[in-house]
C-alpha cells in the first residue's frame, strides 16, 4: 500500500518544474526577469579571461549535438534498447525546443558580447534543456549497472549540467532565464518519462 502510495506521489512529480518553467516563461513575457537576467549577464561577462573562456568553450561542447549524439551512440553499443530511447528521448527534446523557439522568437543578447556563434532564438536555451535530458537519463543507465561510487556519478552528472547551463550565459547567447526555462522544462520532460515509462517493469524487459 505503502509502495503504491509512493508511487503514484512520483508520477505527479513532473508537475513541479513544468510549473516553474511557466512561471519562468511568465517573468520573461512580463519582464520581470529582467533585472536578474541583467546582473547575473553582467556579472558573468566582468570576470571573463581567455582562460575561463576557453574552459567553458570546452564544457558548453559537452551539451552540443555531436558530443550528445556521441554519447547516445556509445551507450547504443553497449545496450541497443537504452542507446535507442537516449537518441529518441534526445531528439523529441531538440524538436521540442525549436517549436517553443519559434513560437515565443526572443532574441538573443547583444550579438557584440557572444564569444561563441549562435543564430536562433533564445528561449529557452537548447543547451540547457539537451543536457539536462542527457545527462539525467545517462545517470539513469549508470546507477542500473554494477559501477561503484553511484554518489559520486551523481554530482557528475549534475554538476554537468549546471556548468553546461551556467556556460550559455558566460559565453553571452543566453540569459539566466533562458537556461533555466530550458532546464526546468527537460527536468519535467524527464521526471515524466522516468516515473511513466523508463521505471516500468514492461519497458525494461
């Protein structure tokens, strides 16, 4: 009874974060995150270095297309079944962002502060919300195998993707809101599919 109690609790956990990526989208329409969109872009953009720069180059690729894709393709290798709903889950997502994209067209920041090239629209951020699915269902697949330090895969994991956030900002394509727009939607997106599909018996068979 317990169990199924439980259970039921965490299909609705999806709710949450869908909740606050439309407060988040409401902000934005309304323009109330404006004025922490600016501090947190203005900050990011006075501590900037060729150093850091290049750091996060490096960790804003790990949210791209090819080193998603990459990894998609790896964990294919290893288990066919799991590689196959990575790719599917993966690309809906990029689907997902485009439509929202086109749909809301905001633009980005001022093209004079981008240290990386980017062309679309800004909300949300397709970094944010491609890593955030990646990384949390890749989580997903390590904790199921007989690696130790589950713990410690975690933080990775998670750590990632907040990095991968915070670097869409530093390199100055994205506002606060747009990375969290995008985190929080492929959060709710995740939680769906994990407690509606990924955690069902019949579907891991």
């Amino acid at each position: 009874m317990v169990k199924e109690l439980t259970k039921n609790y965490k299909q609705w956990l999806w709710l949450i974060p869908f909740i606050a990526f439309l407060l988040d989208f409401f902000c934005i329409t309304y323009r109330l995150s404006t004025g922490i969109d600016q501090e947190v872009y203005q900050f990011l953009h006075t501590i900037q270095n060729p150093v850091l720069t290049q750091i996060f180059k490096m960790i804003t690729f790990l949210g791209s297309s090819y080193c998603l894709i990459g990894l998609g393709i790896v964990v294919a290798i290893i288990q066919y079944k799991k590689g196959i709903l990575y790719g599917i889950h993966l690309g809906l997502v990029h689907i997902i962002n485009n439509m929202i994209k086109a749909f809301i067209k905001r633009p980005r920041p001022n093209p004079i502060y981008h240290l990386v090239k980017e062309t679309n629209y800004s909300f949300p951020s397709g970094h944010a919300m491609a890593s955030t699915i990646a990384y949390c269902m890749l989580d997903d697949y390590l904790q199921q195998t007989s690696l130790p330090y589950k713990n410690i895969i975690h933080i990775v994991m998670y750590s990632l993707i907040f990095l991968i956030c915070l670097s869409r900002v530093y390199l100055g394509v994205h506002y606060f809101s747009d990375v969290l727009g995008g985190f929080l939607f492929s959060l709710s997106y995740y939680l769906f599919i994990k407690y509606h599909y990924l955690l069902n018996p019949k579907h891991n068979a």
